[in-house]
C-alpha cells in the first residue's frame, strides 16, 4: 500500500506489523509464556532499535513477574530513547515505588505528571502519588 506508514528500523518495516508483533508478545504474557513473550519484546527492540515501545513492554513483562530490577532497566532504556514519555517515567515511577526507593520514585511520577497532566500516564501517576501518600507503598 501506497499510504502505509513504514517505520524504518534496522529494515523498513510496516507500522501494523511491529503492532502485531507487539500484541503477540502481550498474548504471549496473558498466556503466561514468559519466554516467547519476552524473545518477541527483544526481537521488536531490535528490529526498531529507536523505539521506547518495545522496552516499555519488556518492562511490563518483567514488573508483572516481580523481577523490579530488570523492569526498571527496561523502563529507563524506554526514558534514554524518548525522555518526553510520560508513561515511561510513570512507570520508572511505579517500579522504583515497589523497590522501595520512594523519593526517586515521586520525582519520576512528577516527570510524568508534567510531561501529561491530563493523559492517561500522567492521572496513572497522579494515582500511584496519591496511594503512597496514604501509605500503600510503606
């Protein structure tokens, strides 16, 4: 097709493609196939190595089996390929949060608050602020 949107990656690939690819790692996660999801995740990085959208997957992989470690990686690599996500810094947020580290973790949640503050990312923030504020978060 004339009009599809190509994303140029290590090779042209189609928008709708790493989208299904994308999905397929999530089905794979809903399935509780940790390995296939994650080869699917890592195969998209580098397939587009300039997207942060892979590694917010990847992150999201790693944080649901509460590995908060690798999730965090993830979650930063997402933040050093495009520092004006705001679900990237909420999520840099929500997984310093479940580390313990709740001053780095609120500074993050304002990152995204101010890069969203109306958008999803930045109420999802908003929300983790206000649970540590009551003490969910210890």
């Amino acid at each position: 097709m004339a009009d599809e949107i190509m994303i140029e990656g290590i090779i042209p690939v189609a928008q709708k493609d790493v989208r299904l690819l994308l999905e397929a790692g999530y089905l794979y996660m809903e399935l509780s196939k940790w390995t296939e999801a994650e080869e699917v995740f890592r195969g998209v990085a580098a397939l587009v190595p300039h997207s942060e959208v892979p590694h917010m997957a990847l992150g999201h992989l790693y944080f649901s089996r509460g590995r908060f470690s690798p999730a965090l990686k993830a979650h930063k690599k997402a933040i050093e390929l495009k520092p004006e996500s705001a679900a990237a810094h909420a999520s840099v947020g929500e997984t310093l949060m479940f580390l313990h580290k709740h001053k780095e973790a609120v500074a993050e949640l304002d990152k995204a608050r101010a890069l969203e503050p109306d958008g999803p990312a930045g109420q999802f923030a908003q929300s983790l602020k206000e649970a540590f504020e009551l003490g969910v978060f210890g």
